[in-house]
C-alpha cells in the first residue's frame, strides 16, 4: 500500500526511535487484520542504537514497511525457479522408520506442482499401503517443512498407495492380491480363527482393503464368526464373487456348503485350490488366511502354491503351545516363508480388585438409613425419610462404582506365564502379543460380528490394532527391502577361522566361533525364567567351528556346531555382541594410547613422572 521513509537523522533519541518502531508494530498488526501481511524481503534491518543517547549518522538509511494485499492476480512472493530442487531437498529429511530411507529417494513424493497465483504447494505421497501407520505422521511433516519455505502459502498432501501387485505365478483369482498373510496354530482350539479375523477388520480400520480366506474345509469358523450382509453366493463370469461384510471380503467352504467336508487330504488341496483360484477378490492389500491347524501336506501345499508373504502363530501359554510354536516356526521356515508376530492367547483373566469383595444389598441398606435417620430424630416423616435413605443409597452405589473402576486390574495367570520372553530370545521374533482370557471376546465370535467391530475402543481392540500395524510394517520390509536392513550377511572365513558378518548397520565386522557359540542362549544354555546361564563358557572350546549356518525366517541365524550343539541366534543378538565387542576393542585402544603416552613421558621426564 506505501511506504514510510525515515532517515536516522530525523531521529532524535532513543524515545523518538522506540514511538516509531511501536507505531510500525501497530500498523503490521492492522493491516494484518485487514488482510494485509509484512513482506519481509522489502523491509531493511533497523537501525543499530549505539550507547549515546542520539543516533549517529553512520546507522541505516532508511526504514521500509510495505504491505502487499495477497490476490489471486498479486502473488506476494515469486517463487524460485529450481523450486522442486528446494522442496525435494527439504523434504528428504523424512524417514520411513521400516524401510529406513528418505521418502524422496524412496519415490513416494509424485505429482509435485504449484499454483501459481496462490503459491500454494500440492503434492501426491505415494505409500507402500493404505494402512501406512504412520502416514499421518508424513502428512503433517510434509506440509510443516512446505509451509516453513519463504516463498510458499501452503501445502495440500493428498494420500494415495503403490498398486498390488500380486506374483506372477498366482492363481487367477488372486491376480490382485498385494500380500497374504497366513494365521496359523499348528494346534486346535487356541482361537486362531478369533485371531484371524480381528486382525481382518484391524487391517481394515486403519484404510486397507483386506479379504479373509477360510481354509479349514473340515471345520470351517468363519460363518459362524462373521455373518456376512448377504449370505447368497453370486458368480462373475465364472468366478465366485465373495461375501462382504462392511468392506472386508469373505469366503469360505462353509458359505456355498452347509456343513464340513467329509474328504481325504488329495481332494481337500483340490477343492482350496479351486476356491482360490475362482473366487473374484479383486484388489487387496492383504488376504487373510485362516490356515487349517497342524503342519501337515495341506499347510505345506498352501503355502507353496499361494506364494504367503508372512505368518502369524498363535498359541496358549502352556509349554505343549511353545513346542507347537516351534514346528510352526521351523514348518514356515522350509518353505521360506516368515514369521512376524506372535500371539499368546488367552494369556491371562483380568479381574477387578473389589469385583469379588463389594456385595451390596440395596433394600438392605435403604432400610437401614431409613431406621437410622428416624431413631436419631434426624427425619420424623416415614415419606421424607425413605426418600432421604434412597438418595443416599445412590451415593454409596455411585461411590463404590467410582472405587471400582480406579482400582488396579488383578491378573490372573491361569495357563502359566507364558513363553514371549523365550520367543524374543530364541527365535528373534519382535513382535509378541498377549491376548486376555474375556467371554465378551468369544460372545462376539458366537455372535457373527467381531469383538474389535462391537467394541473398538476397548484395550483389547487396541491389541489387535497394533499386531495389525506390526503386519503392516514387517510386510513393507519384505516386499520393498530386500538386500537392505533385513537379515546381515555371516560368512565363516576358514581359513583365519572367523565369522565376518556385514549388513547396513555394521559392515566387515569379525566375532570368533567360540564367542559365538558361549552367546547360546536356548534353553539348554540359559535357564528361562530367570535367565541365569547354566552353560559354562570355560567348556567351550577355542576350536569349535560352525558346520552349518542358515536364516530362520527374517529374525534369527541356525547354527549347527563340531560340538554337537545346535543353535538359533536373533540377529539382533549378534549385532548386539558385535557392538560390545567394538566398545571393548575402542577402550582397550584407548588405554593403550594413553600408557604408551605415559611410558613416553616417564623416559623424557623421569624426575616429573
């Protein structure tokens, strides 16, 4: 709008200078509320204030205010040329914490334009699925960094995801199928299929569209658990449309034949064959499949012909759930196929604290106030005094309510302890889960609609939310890391008779056989509940040497040693060991130096020293 020149000269104190600068704050407020806004590359610094009262004429020349009115025909800023350089670089700073690299070198920035006339930035993030957990995240890192430029009004992040894209060797009907995930128990009645499909619809309330595949023909779960919206069976063509439930996909034996199948093992892998091969899933991100219990010829059959991108076992805390546990593992493991989570089932009862102690008989206590308030002389009236004994008893039920819901829940192990501590340490498994022993849970899988869809707020909704975010997460590893941030490379070098192991994080480090073999931590080498080591390191001899190393899924080395001795190392184990292993050797340098330095000082100044 203008401009108001000053020259120093006309300044003359300190007082004269504070009044204009107070002046000039009022009038960018002012016209900041009529729309107006400061541009900043127009206005020159202020003139320094020296210590004397008056101003000097060697200060700055000349103070300019100028608002520009923001318009579509105005822009107040021109931005740069290489404005896509600037904004590409300054959004490399955000990370994918799974894949670990940058979204900009990962491709997930597309679409990069800018209005013209508003200099409002708007771009396309482009993620590896819907259900992303932490897309909002990016979102907001996004449009901060944007909005920090200079030059920019604005950002608008639109949240788009990279298409399916299913193996070239799938079956017809699975075409579109970004990533199965297999749930498995190895065992009956653990409530893998209660698993399954809360994992479904965890899946699909954080934005992804998710089947459920039931591949138990002999006792099939799911009709019982999700009753679907129309439960008539309708064809594509040639294909089996399958049945909804709000947006996940269902299908199983049970759905187009009462009952279960009455059939030997051949026939069953034809008839899922056929299943998957002609139902119509469309495009999903994740299909899950509820996986017949044991480790037998249709498990192996599934998961070599359906290509699964990942499992999840579900167990019990007892030890007969752990050995399960184990063959499901290892059975995943031959087929190369990994496992990601864990989930221990009904793991504990909670219990309120005051649940079994608090038993209120209320026409007891009514008429207990009641006698109270008359022989006192508080309440004559019968009529009065009934209405008084009332109120209170509300008081009292109000208060004990209140109580019970402050006190502390009791957990109640019935099963045992568990095993997810030995899972961690064993098997490198990250990513274990303790599910409570709670009727609402199977009332709602009686009930044909799931617990997390009735009850989404619940604390143990919440657990099925975060071993869907965990599935979200191992997956995107596996299908967009591979050769980076996964397994490390160990090697056993013969000839020095050294293990060398290289990865992302820690490259061409060395760790002896022997030291290896002392870390053993299974159950033979450490006792479970309170860790102590029962292996004795001075038995382990200097010349043991690995006869056989091979990866256990993405979390874990098998090592088969001269000694007899087979063990399953985390690979955060050994980077682990490799880390204190490279503190010690810097320390020991360390102090190497420093009497090297003293022994060189004691020879040049033997008096001082």
């Amino acid at each position: 709008v203008g401009h108001y020149p000053t020259t120093t000269a006309s300044i003359a104190n300190r007082t004269e200078y504070h009044s204009m600068r107070t002046t000039l704050i009022v009038a960018t407020l002012a016209g900041a509320a009529s729309g107006f806004v400061l541009s900043p590359s127009r206005v020159l610094p202020m003139p320094h204030i020296s210590s004397r009262t008056a101003l000097g004429p060697s200060s700055s020349p000349l103070l300019s205010l100028k608002f520009s009115l923001i318009s579509n025909d105005a822009p107040l800023f021109k931005y740069p040329s290489d404005w896509q350089s600037q904004i590409l670089a300054a959004l490399s700073v955000i990370n994918d914490p799974d894949l670990n690299a940058d979204i900009v070198s990962l491709g997930f920035v597309q679409n990069l334009k800018i209005d013209e006339s508003s200099n409002i930035v708007s771009l396309d993030l482009e993620l590896t699925t819907p259900a992303c957990p932490v897309k909002d995240l990016f979102v907001q890192q996004c449009q901060d960094i944007i909005n920090g430029l200079a030059w920019t009004r604005g950002a608008d992040v639109t949240l788009t995801s990279q298409p399916t894209a299913a193996p070239s060797d799938a079956p017809l009907g699975m075409s579109q199928i970004g990533a199965v995930i297999a749930v498995s128990s190895c065992k009956g009645g653990v409530g893998k299929s209660t698993t399954a499909v809360n994992l479904a619809f965890a899946l699909e309330s954080l934005g992804a569209k998710v089947g459920i595949f039931d591949a138990d023909v002999y006792g099939p779960s799911l009709p019982t658990m999700v009753t679907p919206e129309d439960d008539n069976v309708r064809f594509v063509g040639r294909q089996i449309a399958p049945l909804r439930r709000g947006d996940v996909s269902l299908m199983s034996f049970g759905y187009v034949n009462e009952g279960s199948a009455i059939m030997r093992g051949p026939m069953v892998t034809q008839l899922l064959d056929q299943f998957l091969s002609l139902t119509n899933w469309g495009a999903l991100d994740y299909l899950i499949m509820d996986m017949p219990p044991g480790t037998g010829d249709i498990q192996l059959t599934l998961s070599q012909r359906l290509n699964i991108t990942a499992a999840v076992i579900v167990t019990t805390p007892q030890e007969l759930s752990f050995v399960d546990v184990e063959r499901g593992v290892e059975m995943f493991d031959t087929v190369n196929v990994p496992c990601i989570a864990v989930v221990e089932n009904m793991a504990y009862l909670e219990r309120e604290e005051t649940e079994s102690q608090v038993e209120m008989d209320v026409d007891l206590l009514q008429k207990s106030f009641m006698e109270a308030l008359q022989s006192d002389g508080i309440l004559s009236d019968s009529d009065n005094a009934s209405e008084v004994a009332s109120d209170l008893v509300k008081i009292v039920q109000k208060n004990v309510q209140s109580k019970a819901l402050e006190s502390e829940k009791e957990v109640i192990r019935i099963f045992g302890p568990g095993h997810k501590r030995r899972l961690s340490e064993q098997w490198g498994i990250e990513h274990t889960y303790s599910v409570p022993l709670m009727g609402q849970i199977a009332q709602n899988g009686d009930s044909g609609t799931p617990f997390i869809l009735d009850n989404p707020k619940s604390p143990q909704a919440d657990i099925y939310r975060q071993l869907a975010k965990s599935v979200v997460s191992e997956v995107a590893k596996i299908k967009f890391c591979t050769g980076k941030g996964g397994r490390p490379s160990v090697s056993y070098d013969v000839e020095k008779s050294i293990l060398r192991v290289d990865d992302g994080d820690i490259q061409n480090a060395t760790i002896s056989p022997a030291e290896l073999r002392r870390g053993c931590r299974c159950a033979a080498c450490v006792e479970e509940l309170t860790g102590k080591q029962i292996l004795n390191p001075a038995s382990i001899s200097e010349s043991v040497k690995p006869l056989n190393m091979s990866p256990t899924g993405n979390y874990a080395l098998s090592v088969d040693w001269s000694d007899g001795h087979r063990s399953l190392y985390p690979y955060r184990q050994i980077r682990s060991m490799l880390s204190v292993k490279r503190d010690d050797d810097n320390n020991r340098n360390s102090n190497d130096k420093k009497e090297s330095k003293s022994n060189v000082t004691a020879r040049t100044y033997p008096v001082e020293a």
